[in-house]
C-alpha cells in the first residue's frame, strides 16, 4: 500500500491541487484507498475518501448503463431512430447506438450560455434551442454532451421517471452506491480553479444543469466511485448482464488524433484505451468547472482505479500509474487445473486446418477456443443449440457447426484435420493432383 501512498502524495504535492482522493479496486473489491489535501484549499477540513468530488461526465457512463438495461428488457433497440421514443427531437434519423457512440454529429454544446456553470433549463427548452447536427450521422466521432441530455431524457420517458431516479433504482442502490447524488453533499470538495500564472484559486460555482444533467452533474466520493470502477472491470453484479457489459467495452469509433494511430476509442458510453498492460482500459474522465475526475479499470486483470480532485487543470497521470503499479503487484499464477471438457469438446480439441492455414482447439469451462496459430487469432465459443457461437474477434456472433463428415464449418470456413483433406468437400473443390 506505501506505493500507492507514495504516489498520491507525489501528485498531489506537483499538482498543487487542493486535495485528491483516489481507490484501487482489485477483482470486485476495494484493495486501497487515500485522500490529500483540504476541501477548499486553504485551512477547511481534511479530504478524505468519503468527500464527495463532482465527477462531470463519468456521469455518462451510469446512463449508457441504463439505455442498455433498457434494451435488455426489450424497451428499445440500439438501431432504433431516436425520434421513436422522443418524436419531438429535431434530428430524429440519428439512432439511439450513434448517441452512445458519439457519433450522432450532433453538436458537441448546448446554444445558450456555458452549460457546465450557469443554470439549466428544462428539456423544452433544451430541445426548442435550434440544436442540430454538425456531422453526417455515423461518419465520424464528434463527442457530444448534448447527445447525452437526449439519452438521459430517453431513460426518463421510459422509465416513467426521471433520470436520476431511474439510475438510482436500477443501479446506485443496487450496487451499494447510495451515496451517489446530483447536489453536493454536506462537506462536499469546493471546486476550485488555480490561476495559471501563480497561486490564486478562484471559487467556481455550481448549479442544476436541468435538462444537460445526464451529461455530467453527479457526484461521489472514492469510496462510492470505486464500486463503480470496480463494474468497469467487469464486476457488474445483478445490474447487467455479463455480455452486455463485454458488448459495452468494444471500441466502436477511434477518437482519431494527428500523429497518434489509436489514443482512444468510444464504446457504448464507455471509453476504450489500448493499455499498457495485458489488456485495454475501459471507464471514463470526468472535468466540469473546479473537478477533475478518472474512473478506468483494466477488465482482464480485474484492477481498477478512481482519482478525484476539486481543481480544474492540475491533475496530472496518476490514475494511469496507480494502474499500472496495482498490475506489478498482481502475480497470481495461471490456474493449473486442467479443464475436463464436454466429451462433444473433447472429440473436436486439436490440430485444425482451414485449407494450409494451422488453427488449434482448446477447451474450457463452457466451451472452447479457436486459435489460429499463425495470425494469433483467438475466438472464445459457446453453445448455441445443436453448434456453437464466437463471442469475440473475427467469429464474434458467427456460428461453427460439425458437419457429418466431421468436419467444421465456420461462417463458410471449412475446418479439416489435414491440410485439404481430400476426404473432406472443400468449396471449390480440390486439383486432382492434391498435393505435389
């Protein structure tokens, strides 16, 4: 834990912030938590790690979450046109998964004044204010808060309530995260603004951002965001499904920058980084007037990690190197219990050639792996009635079936234990000469 320590402090000491509160997650559970600093920068009292950070648009996140809860009870459809569900918007073409991606057009602010510091109106006012599209839908990635205000007003028709509530009953509390709330608290951090030259701090204000809420109004401690850090890992509890989750993380648009191939990418509400470890990082930054926020997490190794901090351009990187110390403490061994497979599974384990090409089958707990040796190309497959269904990689969605010859046919592929083997049917058939 003194490497964490170490860090916080390190940070907080070359930020000048006037407190940062961060947490490390570990396989669904909190593994360290610290705080630095005061609430309002002067002499007030001590944060800690129940002080309550805004946490701008991190708050997106919790309504991605809601949209695809509403789409596995059957409320809506990704591909649905938003002016299904909301036939007063103006830009009713764009669909509801474009929303999500960011990738609407839709402009990335609101008409009226600075949103994030001044009062908001309400959702007639928000959607009579002339906003439009500045993109061709699904052309290219154009974040937009706006668009969120629309999916958040989604959530509230359909769920017959607000926003808020509809969040807090199918997420916050079910996920121990009450504390979470849409005005700051009782001791809450001041947000606060350094001026760039010395310094002086500058008070920033607050208010209910109206109908742009869902876009970033929330707020939570690191105590409560680490739960959250933790579903970003992939800890999802009873409030989402397993797959949807896995379908949220896939990056969907590249946030394109100039000299760098793949900074970022969008997912479904999430954000998606390729990571320095073994895996991507999925979660969130979150930065409204006086608050810096960070919630990612690294799904294939189960660490997550939340920073918090009430200044506006001081924050540097520390949520990315308290992920990556949390990852060189983690060295569990590669489980050494062999899998038992199905006896159907164990028929098919082994040597498979789509025509030249080598491809291995290897089993586990519910299924298998498809690996084709000299592209590393690796498909994880479950049953789905009398075959079998890819859940990732080139063969997500796309179903393998045993043929009666034995061999297997993968969205058109033919799987043979030889090299095109004669005695399996290969489309197109084979020279009669076979190999020579």
């Amino acid at each position: 834990m003194a490497a964490f320590d170490d860090l916080l402090r390190a940070e907080h000491e070359a930020s000048g912030s006037a407190s940062v509160a961060a947490a490390v997650v570990h396989d669904g559970a909190l593994h360290w938590s610290g705080a630095v600093g005061t609430v309002d920068g002067r002499d007030g009292a001590p944060a800690t790690t129940s002080t309550q950070y805004r946490i701008g648009s991190i708050t997106k996140t919790f309504v991605a979450v809601e949209v695809l809860r509403l789409r596995d009870e059957g409320r809506l459809d990704l591909a649905d046109r938003i002016d299904r569900h909301l036939p007063d918007v103006p830009f009713g073409h764009v669909t509801v998964a474009q929303l999500l991606t960011h990738t609407s057009g839709l402009q990335a602010e609101t008409n009226g004044a600075w949103w994030e510091r001044t009062p908001g109106g309400d959702w007639g006012e928000l959607i009579g204010s002339g906003l439009g599209l500045v993109h061709t839908p699904g052309t290219r990635f154009h974040y937009s808060n706006v668009g969120f205000a629309v999916l958040g007003r989604l959530v509230g028709v359909l769920r017959g309530t607000s926003w808020f509530d509809a969040i807090r009953a199918g997420i916050l509390e079910p996920l121990g995260m009450g504390g979470v709330t849409q005005a700051p608290a009782a001791g809450a951090a001041v947000g606060l603004s350094h001026h760039p030259s010395d310094g002086r701090l500058m008070v920033e204000p607050h208010h209910d951002a109206g109908a742009m809420a869902p876009a970033g109004q929330l707020w939570a401690s690191a105590d409560e965001l680490a739960r959250w850090a933790a579903f970003a890992a992939g800890d999802t509890g009873d409030v989402l499904a397993s797959s949807t989750w896995t379908e949220m993380a896939v990056p969907l648009a590249v946030d394109d920058r100039p000299g760098v191939p793949w900074a970022t990418a969008q997912g479904l509400g999430w954000r998606v980084w390729p990571g320095t470890g073994s895996g991507r990082w999925v979660g969130h930054g979150g930065s409204m007037p006086g608050f810096l926020a960070t919630a990612i997490a690294e799904p294939e190794s189960g660490w997550g990690v939340v920073v918090l901090a009430n200044d506006t351009l001081r924050l540097g990187d520390l949520a990315t190197r308290l992920l990556d110390a949390a990852r060189m403490l983690d060295q569990r061994p590669e489980p050494s219990v062999a899998v038992e497979p199905a006896p159907d599974v164990a028929a098919l384990v082994g040597d498979w050639y789509w025509g030249p090409v080598p491809y291995r089958l290897e089993p586990t707990a519910d299924g298998f792996h498809l690996s084709d040796v000299n592209a590393n190309r690796r498909s994880r497959f479950v049953r789905d009635g009398d075959g079998w269904r890819g859940l990732d990689t080139y063969f997500a969605g796309e179903r393998l079936v045993v043929r009666p010859d034995g061999a297997l046919d993968l969205a058109t592929f033919v799987l043979s234990r030889e090299p095109y083997d004669p005695a399996v049917d290969h489309p197109g058939g084979l020279d009669p000469r076979g190999w020579h």
